[in-house]
C-alpha cells in the first residue's frame, strides 16, 4: 500500500525559504520507474505542477518557478524534499506529493492529503 | 509556457452525459491524465493515457483524445460525480508536466 505524507511549517514570513519534505511508504526510490513529484493548489485555484524526482536522480522543474526550487531525495529515509525560496503571499497554497509512475509515460497514481502553507508577515 | 483549457464549468442532470474537454497543442503527441478533486480532498486519477480507468474508478468513466483534444465523459453522471476535474498532460519538450485549469462539474 503506498502512502505519502507532507510535513513542514503552515506559516513562513515572505522572503523566507520554505522546506517541505514528503514521508513515503509502500515503494522505495531505488526502483526503477518510479518518482515522486510536487503540485500545489492555492486555495479556491487550480493545481500546478511544480517538480519531479526520478529514482535516476533526474529532475523536472516548473519553467516559471525553476530559479526558486530544489527537489532532493533521500532513498534511506524514504523521503524527498523541496525547498522555495524568497516565498511570497502569492505562494500561499496546499502543497502535495505525490507518487509518480513511469510506464510508457509518467503519471502521478497516488497523493499525500496535502499541507497547507501560508505566507504572511 | 504550455497551457492546457479546460471549460470552467460543466452543468448536467442527474442520468446525463457530462463530457469536459481539454485542448493543447502537444496532445497529439502526449498522453493526456484526468484527475477528480472532490471538496478539501487530494485528487484521485479517474483516466491515465487518454483512455485507460484505474482500478475502483467507476464504468461510466472513459476518456478520448483527438488532435488537440483530449475529452473526460461521465456516461450517466451521478450527483457523487460533483466536483472539480483536471487535465494533466506533457509540453512538447517532454520535460514540463502542466496541469489544465480546472472543470467545476454541477451534477443538478
């Protein structure tokens, strides 16, 4: 059964760096085809794409937020962590992982329950 | 950047057909995912590659792609069907996943 979690702070004053990590279960990062990736969701908003980590150690970023993020992944620990910086109000969201499958293509199949992160002063 | 469009809303009775679009420019060459959001709840895949439904997703749930279209359809819609559906699929880099802004389906 896979299962993942996000943990972090659910407040950060703009400009500070925010770091969350996804705790998973179910399914290592050292299997092949396998990846674990980041959507937020602001609230009342759509979802947006914000990054992926391969078990190769490849990474994908959103074109528009590529400058601020860093996705890193700890096998052992069976985590993976994104960090933003310079947060902004604007970046004020639910941030979820989620479970990436690469079959013919790469599709997130399960999700966290998501955290909600708040930026204000 | 790369954008997928969606419909904002969708309406239908109870029994009816409800299909949400999604059109892009690189859909003819990528697979295109839908997602179901019910209120203060992660989404949950109901179509992976244009056309295939995960386990536990209900037979009323098919998907279709064409060009640059990629269509959900709920074939007898139920009021449990209410909710927020997206698209996701691949730019044409194959690098950059995006999802579409979001369908609000009213099953009323």
């Amino acid at each position: 059964q896979i299962t993942l979690k996000e943990s972090g702070p659910t407040l950060v004053k703009p400009t500070q760096t925010l770091t969350l990590t996804c705790t998973f279960s179910g399914f290592s990062l050292r299997t092949s085809a396998v990846g674990v990736g980041w959507i937020r969701q602001p609230p009342g908003k759509a979802l947006e794409w914000l990054a992926l980590i391969y078990w190769n150690d490849d990474k994908r970023y959103s074109p528009s937020l590529k400058s601020r993020l860093t996705i890193t992944k700890d096998t052992f620990k069976n985590q993976v962590v994104l960090t933003m910086t310079n947060m902004d109000p604007v970046d004020t969201a639910t941030y979820y992982c989620a479970h990436t499958y690469c079959g013919g293509d790469c599709y997130f199949d399960y999700w966290g329950q998501g955290t909600l992160v708040t930026v204000s002063s | 950047s790369y954008e997928l469009t969606q419909p904002p809303s969708v309406s239908v009775s109870p029994g009816q057909t409800a299909r949400i679009t999604c059109s892009g420019d690189a859909l003819p060459k990528n697979y295109a995912y839908w997602y179901q959001q019910k209120s203060g709840q992660a989404p949950v895949l109901v179509i992976y590659e244009d056309t295939k439904r995960p386990s536990g997703i209900p037979e009323r749930f098919s998907g279709s792609s064409s060009g640059t279209m990629a269509t959900l359809t709920i074939s007898g819609a139920q009021v449990e069907d209410e909710a927020d559906y997206y698209c996701y699929s691949t730019d044409s880099s194959v690098y950059h996943r995006v999802f579409g802004g979001g369908t609000q389906l009213t099953v009323l």
